[in-house]
C-alpha cells in the first residue's frame, strides 16, 4: 500500500484509548493505526496509550497487541513495521470515574511526549460503552488535559452511540462542551469512513451528469437499505437498550440520506458540508405519533434459517429478554421537505437476520411520459440508480435496451461500475481515514452537534410511540427473510414494493 497522492503523515501525536482492553481496539483501532503505519501516514513522533480498567505493566499490553494484531489486521503483519508501533505502546491502568486516573495519566503523557517527541499534541479516544462519555471528558478537563497550545491540540473521538434520545444527546452535547470546544470534538460514525460512503459525494459533485435529474421532477422515490445477516451475537445487554432504530437509523442511515439529498457544498471544508448535511435533517419534520402508526414499521426476528444453518429467534439470543420488545428491524417513511424533494418518498429500512447482508441506496426515477414501444402500464421498468456500498462495492444504472431480434422487444440492462477496480478495497478496517482526519484536524466526516441533535429530533418521536405502544405481533419475521408483512404493507399501500437487491 503505497502513500495516497496528496496525503502527508499525521503530525506528532499521542493517541489515548479509553476501553483499550475491548473489542473495538483489537478488531479495528490498531489494524487501522497499523494500515495508517503501512500507508505512510504516521508520524515517526508517536506514542499510543491505551487505558484500561484492569491493572497491566506497559510490557503485557504490548504482548497482548503483538498477539491481537496477527489474529485481527486486515493484511499479513510485518514484524519490523510492527515493531515500531509496539515500543510505542503504554498502558495506564485505573477507573474511569476516578481522579487520580487522569493525574497518572497526566504524568504519562508528559513522559511519552518526551520520549516519543510528540510535542504534546494528544488524541483521546473514547472506546468505551456510552455511560462513561460525559465522565471522562469532565474529568479530562479537570486533571487541566484538554487545553490547547498554539503548537498542541487536544481532540477528543467519542464512539456511538450519542445520547439515547433527543434529551439525552443534548445534555451530553452541553457537557462536552462545557469542557471542550466544538472543533476539539469528533463525534465518530464508522459508515462515514466507508470508501463507497465517502463516494456518493464524489459521484454526485464530480460529475456533471447526474446533479441535473437530482431532485423531484426526475426521481420518483429513494430507497436505503442495510440488511445484516448477523443477529445481536454477544451484544444483547446493549442491544436490548438499544433496537435497530437506535443502533443503525438515526446514526448510519440518516447519514447516508443526507449524503443523497443534500445540496452541493461550496466546498469541502468541513463546516461547509455539514451545514449542507445538517439542512436536510431539518428539512424531516418530526412524525405525529398517529403519522408513525402509518409511517414506520418494527420487527423482531423469530428463529429462521440462515445460509442453511437454523438460527435462534432473538428472544432466545444471549443476555435477551424471553419476552423482549426490543426492534431488530425498523422500516420508515420519510419526507425530505425542501425545494429539490418536496413530494419525492425516502424510504429506509435495516435488520438483523435478513436473508443477505447488502448495504444500498436505490434512486428510482420517473417512468417516461409516453410508452412507445407497445408496453402496458406497469410493464415497463422505471430507470433505476443502484449504489452499492457493501459487500460489493459499486454504482449501477439499470435502462431499457432493445432485445436483439426482428420484434420489438425490451429488456433490462445495466451499466456498471465496480469499485474493484481500484483495487486494495479489501484490506482496510474503515477506521483509517476517520482517525487520520481526527489527528490531522479534519471534521468534515464526524457528527457536529446539531446533527445528532436534529437526527434525534426525528427518531425519537419514533421510539416513544415505540416505547409506549406493544407490539403485538413480535417475533414478526422469520430470520433469513425480508423483513415483516407490515414493511411490505407500507410500501404496498403507496403502489411501490421494496427493491430487492439483485
Ligand atoms: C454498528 C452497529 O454501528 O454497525 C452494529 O452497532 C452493526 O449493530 C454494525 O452490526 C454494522 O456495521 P457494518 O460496517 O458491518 O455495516
């Protein structure tokens, strides 16, 4: 993997991971740092600290990596390489909730600096379940650890999820910031460092053909899609809090939405694309609780089969309640309200245990005014626009194209672009160019506050009618399907059904 054109190392820094004993830093935060390290883009001048509730010499954490690294990285591990990341690797062991943590912490980092040559400049990462979030950056800023100098910053990466509801991310938001500038914060969302994400505003911006037909007058509806195959696996205890509208909707999902409606930033600096994003949540007026009985679809999974194999039903998943309430797949209705959509349906839908796991956005456009070519109504496929974004990355234009033959005969064809064709798709975690940008101070791909908040302001109206309303019929669908009855009722009852993924 040779260094992208345009992109220098990082600057010199210190990394601090709060959680470094969880998962998250062994599958993608030190695969991704050891991408980053064979890309080129670290700085010589770097130490990573990783801060765990259990008591370990700097020498065990670093076996562990060593170890963690050759089971998880996303390519084979060069020792050498390696290396120079591991004698870079510290452990600061102590609770989260406890001051003295952050003073050992303090003396640490000053040591590393020193050390390392990092100049003081330090990335904290809050690896860590969401209850501590708040907690940390207080105490953060009280051991006197967030303040910046003119040649030292201080960031701080907050995982998901933000807040649970609308009240909540707000008072999370308002303790952040009564510690930390809004341009110190980075509000991580993994989708956003997907390759084929990060290209919807490529191809859409780069390219002159498509802006044109972009918007109500051409497109008939939008469609997002992300179906997982995998169930709540050892995630039950925060699943069972979370659901899918929580854990995939008002994050992932709403993101990429605003990636497909938003207008054309004037450029791609990081506040002018996220005002351009933020626009198009505000454009979603929040749904009255008799709009989400029409408007938006739960489910549950019962047992089903899965690539062959019977799996369990949710309710019999690890650490899930037997008579769980808890939505595994959601399906909404959404009107982006503004000039460029007004009229035009967004239609997102997310599960567990769906029958593949594939990750779209489906644009439908118009059917022609006039059929010429002796169709019926209803026979002729509209032209469809198909970004793939995972498993198989790609963009597809589905068209009508004359059967070759003495009859007039039409079928569907498609255009087609796959991302494999750039190669090397497969050996990132995801997590590189969202902790690049993190070190070297770009946000253009992280959450800004009022864009949490406003996603909440959608999704929580949701989740309390949720809350308030049993549902009756789950487990509503069987694993390995598309979803319940009711996510095709709501389509059906509009003329339209769900674009099954070919
Ligand atoms: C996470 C969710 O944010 O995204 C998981 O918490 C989900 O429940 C995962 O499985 C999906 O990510 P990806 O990258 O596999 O699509």
């Amino acid at each position: 993997m040779s260094q992208p054109a345009g992109l220098r190392p990082s600057p010199p820094c210190a990394i601090v991971i709060f959680g470094a004993a969880g998962d998250l830093t062994k599958r993608k935060l030190l695969p991704a740092i050891y991408n980053l390290k064979v890309a080129g883009l670290l700085p010589r001048q770097l130490a990573i600290v990783g801060v765990t509730r259990k008591e370990k010499s700097h020498e065990q954490f670093r076996e562990e990596q060593s170890k963690d690294i050759r089971e998880f990285a996303t390519r084979s591990v060069d020792d050498g390489l390696w290396k120079e990341i591991g004698d870079a690797l510290y452990c600061q062991a102590g609770e989260f909730t406890d001051p003295a943590t952050y003073s050992k912490l303090g003396a640490l980092l000053k040591d590393v600096a020193r050390v390392h040559a990092t100049g003081g400049s330090v990335l904290f990462y809050l690896a860590t379940p969401p209850d501590f979030f708040g907690g940390i950056v207080k105490r953060l800023g009280e051991a006197g650890l967030t303040g910046q100098s003119d040649d030292a910053w201080r960031r701080v990466v907050i995982e998901k999820p933000f807040g649970r509801d609308f009240d909540s991310a707000r008072a999370l938001n308002a303790e952040l910031r009564a510690v930390l500038d809004e341009s110190q914060i980075y509000r991580i969302d993994h989708y956003l460092g997907k390759e084929t994400v990060q290209n919807i505003m490529v191809f859409r911006f780069a390219n002159g053909l498509f802006e044109p037909v972009w918007n109500r007058r051409y497109v008939d509806h939008v469609q997002i899609m992300v179906a997982e195959t995998v169930g709540v696996e050892d995630r039950g205890n925060y699943y069972e809090k979370a659901g899918v509208l929580r854990d995939m909707v008002q994050n992932h999902m709403f993101q990429l939405l605003n990636l497909v409606a938003m207008e054309p930033p004037t450029s791609f600096q990081a506040d002018a694309v996220r005002d351009e994003k933020v626009k198009v949540l505000k454009a979603i007026r929040s749904m009255k609780p008799e709009e989400v009985l029409k408007q938006a679809v739960r489910g549950q999974y019962g047992p089903g089969v899965i690539g062959g194999q019977p799996v369990a039903g949710y309710r019999s998943e690890p650490k899930v309640a037997p008579d769980s309430n808890t939505e595994t797949y959601a399906a909404l209705a959404l009107q982006v309200e503004n000039w460029r959509w007004a009229g035009v349906p967004f239609y997102l839908r997310s599960g567990k245990r769906l029958g593949r796991r594939d990750t779209e956005i489906m644009i439908q456009f118009r059917r022609p005014p006039l059929l010429l070519f002796g169709q019926r109504e209803g026979q002729i496929d509209p032209n469809r626009l198909v970004l793939h974004i995972q498993p198989d990355e790609g963009i597809e234009i589905q068209m009508k194209a004359k059967h070759p033959g003495p009859t007039m005969e039409l079928n569907t064809v498609k255009l087609q672009f796959s991302y494999k064709e750039f190669g090397e798709t497969s050996a990132a975690t995801g997590y590189e160019r969202l902790l690049y940008d993190s070190m070297v101070g770009d946000s253009t791909l992280f959450h800004r506050a009022d864009m949490v908040e406003e996603a909440w302001r959608i999704a929580t109206p949701i989740l309390d009618v949720w809350a308030s309303v049993t549902p009756r019929d789950f487990p509503n669908y069987a694993a390995g399907s598309w979803g319940p009855a009711a996510a095709d009722a709501l389509m059906g009852q509009v003329g339209r059904h769900w674009w099954l993924p070919t």
